[in-house]
C-alpha cells in the first residue's frame, strides 16, 4: 500500500515539473499552453496507472527504497521550481534598455589674476582645477578694436601669456578649465577677468624752456586718462614726489614756474588710464633740466659752402653742440659738431640749400650731462667768396682758425692746423681767391735771411705757397702771431702730401 501511494506522488510530482517546464517555455502562446498542459495531464495519468500496476507487482516489500525514490523526486520538483524562478541571464540582458553614463563636468577656475605690468602683453594665472587636463583662454579687446571674442590658446599650466597686444588698451579674458572623457573634451564654465596693458611710455619729451621757468613738451597718448608729473629737486631732497597730475589725454605739455636758476630738476612724466577700477600707469620717461641752461642768442653768415655762427656764452655751459635741420619743428637733424667756444664754422655744405641751425649748450660732469635748449636761426647756403663760386675742388685757408681743409668733388679730403704768414704786417698770408701755378717736390726755398729745404712746394700768390715746415713741432694756435712764417701755410707733412698727391696746376686756394 505504502508502495503504491508512492508510485502515485511521484506521478504527480512529475505531471508538475513537467507543468512548469511547459510554462517557462518563451514565444509559445496561450492556447498552445492550455492544450499542451492538459495533454500532458492526460497522459500522466494514464502513465501514472500503468506504473503503479507494474510497480505492485514487481516491487512490493521495497519501502525504504521508495522513500528514497520520494525523497529525490521532492528534491527534483524543488530544483525544477527554482529553476523557473531564476530568469535567464542571456535573454533579461537582451530586453533591458541601457543605462546613459554621466559626464563629469570640469570644475570652475577661480583666483584669476593678471601678473604683468607690460605694454604689450598680458600674464595671467589661476588657481588648478582638480579634474582638468587644460586650460583654454579666451579674450576680446574692449575698445572695439579687433571685433569680438577671440580664443588665445590652450595650456597644462595655471598660468598664460598673451603677447603682441595694444598698449593702454582694455582687454577682457575668460578662462575655463577642460578634461578628456572617452576620447572627446568637455569644457566647464568660463571665469572672466577685466584688465588693461599699460600705457606706453611718453614719447618725445623734450625741453622746450630752461631759463628761469622750465617747460617740457611731449607726444600726446590718445587712450590715455591724463599725466602724473613726477619732480626730484633740491627743494625735495631730491627725492621723487608726485608733482603734478594732468587730467585729459589731448594734454602734452607743463611749465613749471616754481625753479631757482641753477639747480638741477629731473622730471618723470607718465601717461595713466583708469579703467575698471584700476589705475594702470606708463614706464617712465625721465629728463634733467637745469635751469638757467637757456638757448644762446646768436648769428649766421654764409660763405664758401659753408656757415659761421658766432653765440653769447651761457655761464652754465661746458660746450655747445651744433645742428642743422632741413624743417623748423625737425627734431632728426646734422649734428655738425661741438666746440667749448663760442663760435663755430661748419663744414662745407651744399650750396644752394635751406637750413635750420640750432646751438644747444650743455652742462656736463661726471654725476651729469644736461642739454639745454635751443632756437632756430634759418639761411642758404652760399657757395661763392670774393665774388666766385668755389666749386667742389678747392683748398680753403683760415687765418683767424690758423686751419686749412681741402675738398675734391665735394668731399674733404684732409684738414689740418697750420701757421700763417707772421702777422706783423709785413709778412701776413694774402687773403684771396687763388689757384696753384706752380708745384714741386724736394726743393729749397730761400730769401731774405733764410734758406729752407722742403718735400712738397706749392705756389698760389706771388712767393707764398703751402709747404711742410720740418722744423715745427706745433701747428695751430696763435703761433702766427709772432713766430709765423714769411707768408706762406706752414703744414705738417703728412697732411702736405696728401693735398700735394690729391691736387694739380689750376687748383682754387682760397685764403680769408
């Protein structure tokens, strides 16, 4: 009996499994379920019948073994009820919709800052950001001079320099911070920052007046809000202090009337713009004036290519530079030359043309070298003396600068001290306009108590002529002037070769 009710519960216990086997089965419909089930049934108990017959007859007396046998068909039903709980890994995955991964934004840049103070550049640096790989920096120039926003460039570092910029110009920048996921960059917010290049420095400053007032004047700076004026001077301990402020950029010039003839003051002009709550300021442009240091009155004349200037001395002076320019307000012009003087000869000039001659006196030390100012004087060139044009070849003989030049094609071959005939009266050197009429070499020249061996002869005016004189050892000076010659130039011999081998018969010697 125990045998028989077991071959019953295994028949039902397996009718169930293969029902749930049946219904975890995919794609098949309803109604092939319920047809199928109840097939399945039918046939279970039919089986189930025909089993337990064989079973009574077979196996009776087997009790333990069929409570085994019940056993392990309960264990297969739970296994097969567990399995059908289980879903199948394979097919859920095929089912599910996927999961959108998240982006990790970049952090925002902070403690953007400008560390440079230039003209043409702009340094900038920033806190780093924790996730980013760079930097990328953007800037637009607020004045409305390159249109809008421009990308300057991308860095690994906290810090960037952007060169080549406008000086006193407004510049904006923003920076941002980027990292690199799954081969693509994303860029984080953008941090602005406002600033400005700095001024350029004053140009031309230039001293206009230096007697008892003093005025300087300089380029104007168009983007400029105004000028700070700064002064050292004895009256400061000539310490710098911030002397003046000029507001408005069209501004180029300031007088200063509180000096004391004689001292020293240095200026330092600066050009300043304020913009965004900040004051950005110019490199300094720095000038000495002495006051006193005034420009000379003086007066030209013009002849033999050449202009001579004759000035009052300034009691403050050291030297005095001379130039000429072909404009008035001309500030590149010919420096001629210096001299401790107080008056000057130029060298030979074109004929014919126009200038504007300047003598500038200078105080110059060891601690100094101060320019004073100066004014234009104006004329043309004149090429004639005596009456005669002197042309581009000429020999040119000063007796009050005892100097001699010589000129071939327009272009001074040679210059040099000399001595002049013995201003007594009775031996002074002809003034005039003469040519060479004769030359020799290695010839002695003789006369009324004297008699001289020279290397190089040439005769202009009756028994003058230009020779070298071996026995001088000083040319120059006011040696004429009691120990001059019998009326001839006295010239060293290496300078009376060169006249000697660069001239002929018929060359112009002009003496005055």
């Amino acid at each position: 009996m125990k045998m028989r009710k077991s071959k019953k519960l295994l028949a039902l216990l397996l009718s169930a499994v293969m029902a749930v086997s049946a219904a975890s089965v995919v794609g098949v419909s309803a109604a092939q379920t319920d047809e199928q089930t109840a097939a399945a049934s039918d046939n279970a108990d039919t089986a189930g019948a025909e089993e337990e017959g064989v079973t009574l007859a077979d196996n009776e007396g087997e009790d333990f073994n069929g409570a085994k046998d019940e056993a392990e068909a309960i264990a297969a039903v739970d296994d097969a009820h567990s399995a059908a709980a289980e879903p199948d890994e394979e097919i859920v995955a095929a089912t599910e919709a996927p999961t959108e991964p998240q982006i990790p934004v970049p952090g925002n840049v902070v403690n953007l800052q400008k560390t440079s103070y230039a003209t043409n550049s702009i340094s900038l640096t920033w806190n780093k950001v924790a996730n980013a790989v760079g930097y990328i920096v953007y800037y637009y120039n607020a004045d409305g001079e390159e249109g809008g926003w421009h990308k300057a460039g991308t860095t690994k570092n906290t810090a960037f320099t952007l060169n080549r910029l406008r000086n006193t110009t407004q510049y904006h920048f923003m920076v941002s911070a980027y990292l690199t996921y799954n081969g693509k960059n994303y860029e984080g917010n953008r941090t602005l920052k406002k600033t400005a290049t700095q001024p350029g420095a004053v140009g031309m400053l230039l001293r206009v007046r230096s007697s008892q007032i003093i005025e300087l004047r300089w380029n104007a700076n168009t983007k400029a809000t105004g000028y700070k004026i700064f002064r050292s001077s004895p009256e400061s301990g000539n310490k710098e202090v911030l002397y003046k402020t000029i507001v408005g950029k069209q501004n180029r010039s300031f007088v200063d009337t509180n000096v004391k003839v004689g001292n020293i003051y240095v200026y330092n002009v600066k050009a300043y713009r304020e913009c965004n709550g900040c004051g950005y300021s110019s490199p300094s442009n720095r000038l000495k004036c002495l006051s006193g240091l005034g420009a000379p009155a003086f007066n030209i004349s013009t002849s033999r290519s050449k202009v001579d200037l004759v000035w009052n001395y300034n009691k403050f002076a050291t030297r005095y530079d001379i130039y000429c320019y072909d404009k008035p307000d001309s500030l590149s012009g010919t420096k001629l030359g210096s001299t401790t003087s107080n008056r000057f000869t130029s060298p030979r000039l074109q004929p014919g043309r126009k200038l504007y001659f300047r003598v500038y006196p200078l105080y110059v030390t060891k601690q100094h070298s101060i320019t004073g100012t100066a004014v234009n004087r104006t004329l043309t060139v004149n090429g004639n003396i005596y009456g005669k044009a002197m042309g581009d070849t000429y020999v040119e003989v000063s007796i009050d600068k005892q100097h001699m030049w010589y000129y071939k094609n327009g272009k001074l071959i040679v210059e040099t001290d000399v001595v002049t005939g013995n201003a007594d009266g009775w031996h002074n050197t002809p003034k005039g306009y003469f040519s060479m009429y004769q030359r020799a070499r290695n010839t002695t020249l003789s006369g009324p108590g004297y008699s001289s061996f020279v290397e190089y002869w040439m005769a202009f005016s009756g028994g003058c002529g230009i020779h070298d004189a071996s026995w001088r050892s000083r040319f120059g000076g006011s040696i004429y002037k009691g120990d001059g010659s019998h009326g001839c130039v006295n010239t060293p011999v290496d300078k009376v070769r060169i006249i000697y081998n660069n001239s002929d018969y018929g060359t112009p010697v002009i003496v005055y």
